[in-house]
C-alpha cells in the first residue's frame, strides 16, 4: 500500500489526471457556438501559519490556592500538556530575590521522551539552572534595592552593560545550589500526556546575606513551552529576545512573554494529496451519517493517499470526470501543502455539474476537507460559471475509521503513525468532525477558490 510519510514530507504515489473537455466551434470549424461547457482552474491554498511551538501557557496560580501569587517554601506550581514524540518542555520561573535571575532548563529544553520514544519521568531537578537574564546589573541576592521585594516599581534598576542571557554568577558568595531552592518533577500521566511539578524547597536559612540575615528564595510565576528546536525562551551568549524574559526574570511578570510564545503556539497545518471530481448526482465520494464505502475514502483521510479513491470513483454513476491533486504549485515532485503552499487542478465542466473533492486534514486521525455530498455548484441558474472564493462550502469531515486523538499529537496520525492504517479502528459514519477537540476554523487553513480560462 502506498502512503504519505508526513515524518519526512515525501510522496510515493502519482496517478494521472482523468478529464473531459469541451468545445466551442461546430464541427465545420464554422465559428463560435452556444459555449455548454467552460474550462475551470481550482486552486487549494494552505493559508494557515507554521507555528514554531507545539504549546505554551501561564503557571501562575500555586497548587491549593485560588490566586495567582508567588511560592515560598512548600508551595509548588503544577501544570499538565500534551506532547508528542521528538518534544522538548521548557520553562522559567524568577529567582525573585535577585536583579533578574531566572530557573530553567538549559536553552535546549528538556527531552520528554528518550531515543526509543518512551515518555520520560522523573526527578529533572539537576538538568535545572539558575540563569542571569542580563537585562540589570546584579546587586548582592537578597539585598539588593533594586530587586522585586524592594523596588519602588517594576523596572528601576541599571542596565547590564553584559546584555547577554548566562548562567548565573555568585559574584556575592551567596548563591545557594539549586535543589536547595527548586525540585522539579515530570510524570507522565498518558501516552502523551504529562504534568510538571515546580516545588520551592527553600527554607528561612537557605539564602545567607552579607548582613548576617538570612531567608526563603521565593519563585514567581512563569512560563513553559512545548518545541521541538532550541533556544524557545533564550539562548546563551545572546541578547534576551525582547519578547518578555526581562520582565519575568527582573519582576516576577510573566504576561508579555507567554502572550509572545501563545502567537507562534499551535498546530502547523498541512494539507495532504486528494482527489477531486465533477458531478451530476450527489455523494460522489462518501455519504454523510453512513459508513465509509471501503472504496478509498479511509486510506485517503488516515494516510493522506488519494490513489485507490481515485481508481474507484471513475466507476460511480454521475461522475463525468475526475482526478488526483499531488503536485503542490511550483514543485516538481508530488507531496504535502505546507503553510503558504497550494493545489491547483483543472477541468472541463457543462451546465448542470458539480465540484466535490477530498484532502487529508494530515494532523488527525482521520480528518479531511470537502464540500458537502451535492457538491460545490460550477454554473449559476442562468448559465454563468461560478468564480471567486468557494471556501464557505467546505467543511472539516471524520471519515469515521479510527479513533481520533489530540490533533498534532496522536501517536497514530500521519506524521508520528510507524506505517499506514496502525490507528484504533472506529466502525463509525462520515461526519462533520464532533470529537471534544479543538480545530482551527476551516477559513483559517484553508483557500479555495475557482477561476475559468
């Protein structure tokens, strides 16, 4: 069986395009005729944007408390996500007595599953480290007027002519060793599923002042992200992005910088190889609260594979013609639509015929782009062709084959699934996708629009 290995964006399937033209002359050559017929171009634009993150969020509210605030010894942050195979977590949260020091995992991030893709658990504390943001100029840790519990307000102190993010140094010989301050836990609750545990294990002694005095290290809220490449947060030797570090490591506020890492969060969309058809009687492709014909249509929605649909629908009484869409535009090789990439087919159609087609939604289960049965209309009442934007009539379908899971983070969606059809069999009808997940708005990921020549 042919399939789409959305792992590595390759294509092994291309079925030629099956077309019926028409004509615009009569048979002596003697001029223009009545036109019963027009030649279409449709276009299938992936309009959505990549996304640089998985996901990202806010820990701010401690564990048993009913509002956001700080924790001292004993007090812990938790918070749960999803991930899938090839993730990493990061996070930062302020060493609030400090000018703006910050605890997190190195720029790299921390790897939730090992090289065999099993989930990893445990005790992260020693992969955690105390960083200096180098937005201010350090004063001595737990004296300094400049630092959050004795600042007039958010922002006072001098620049750090350093102006790179670096591990922190204790240039004041009072920097107690991380687990004295921090103990992070990860444990996973699902096949892709986990929660992390932030626990402030300081106590009244652990950070020692110059003045004799000592006290508790407490921690401000944070944020964490989900990615796949380094440096989400920061990277060392470099400036800080400009995206809100500065004001969570120098303030304890956390608010710019995950509303920066929510913008670039979320699935990145892609678009599979499909098949299209003109019409004259409806369901050409499937049945909408019926099960699937086992005619294509599963392969097509789990695996992104067009070729056996294809091969049947030619046989479907009411189909005047029909094809595959494999080739995005501008390449030269069959394979996937990614964000700002389209589809374009073309056809001949008359009077009295309909549109439909079908394309993978490639981060589900069994998820795909069509119009409804009847189809999208090619010619108005009085014979005009229908041009512009049609993207209002296509709807997200489950083919009602497999089992979904998260979107973008199922073990058996196209570009995780170890080979075609490895998915817990559903037995269920061709629906508009109504599962308890989120997807984005179709308008949102997808264009089409028609065109005449």
């Amino acid at each position: 069986m042919s399939w789409i290995n959305f792992s590595k964006i390759a294509v092994f399937f291309v079925v030629p395009l099956i077309m019926v033209a028409g004509c615009s002359e009569d048979d002596n050559g003697n001029g223009p005729m009545e036109v019963t017929s027009r030649n279409f171009t449709v276009t299938l634009a992936n309009i959505s944007e990549a996304k640089a993150f998985s996901s990202s969020g806010v820990f701010n509210t401690p564990v048993g408390a009913s509002q956001p605030g700080a924790i001292g010894p004993g007090g812990a942050y938790e918070f749960s996500f999803s991930a899938a195979p090839g993730s990493k977590l990061s996070f930062a949260t302020m060493f609030v007595p400090s000018n703006d020091f910050f605890y997190a995992p190195g720029e790299n991030g921390i790897d939730l599953f090992d090289g065999s893709g099993n989930q990893n658990s445990g005790d992260i504390t020693p992969m955690i480290q105390l960083w200096d943001a180098g937005t201010e100029i350090n004063q001595e840790p737990g004296l300094g007027p400049d630092q959050a519990q004795r600042q007039s307000g958010p922002n006072t102190g001098a620049i750090d002519p350093l102006n790179q993010v670096r591990l922190a140094a204790d240039d004041f010989n009072n920097l107690p060793p991380v687990s004295n301050v921090i103990q992070v836990t990860l444990t996973a609750m699902a096949p892709t599923e986990f929660t992390l545990r932030i626990e402030n294990v300081s106590t009244s002694t652990t950070l020692q002042t110059s003045d004799g005095g000592s006290q508790a290290v407490p921690m401000a809220p944070g944020v964490w992200v989900v990615h796949s490449e380094a440096g989400p947060l920061f990277m060392s030797g470099q400036m800080d992005y400009g995206d809100g570090l500065e004001a969570l490591a120098e303030d304890g506020d956390p608010e710019s910088l995950a509303t920066a890492l929510d913008g670039e969060s979320g699935l990145t969309n892609i678009l599979a190889p499909g098949v299209w058809v003109v019409h004259n009687s409806a369901d050409p492709l499937f049945t909408a609260n019926l099960a699937d014909r086992n005619e294509g249509l599963e392969v097509l929605a789990e695996d992104g594979d067009p070729a056996m649909l294809a091969s049947n629908v030619v046989n479907r009484s009411g189909v005047v013609s029909s094809g595959i869409f494999n080739t995005p535009d501008g390449a030269s090789q069959p394979g996937p639509v990614l964000p700002g990439n389209s589809y374009s087919f073309s056809f001949t159609a008359s009077p009295g015929e309909y549109l439909s087609f079908a394309s993978m939604f490639v981060q589900s289960n069994d998820l795909f782009y069509a119009p409804a049965g009847m189809g999208i209309m090619l010619f108005e009442a009085d014979g005009q062709p229908v041009t512009g934007a049609v993207t209002s009539q296509i709807m997200l379908w489950d083919a009602g084959t497999e089992v979904n899971e998260m979107p973008g983070i199922g073990l058996h969606q196209a570009p995780r699934q170890s080979g075609p059809n490895d998915g817990v069999v559903e037995n269920g009808t061709v629906r508009l996708v109504n599962d308890g997940y989120s997807y984005p708005a179709t308008a949102d990921v997808i264009e089409v629009s028609i065109s005449i020549q």
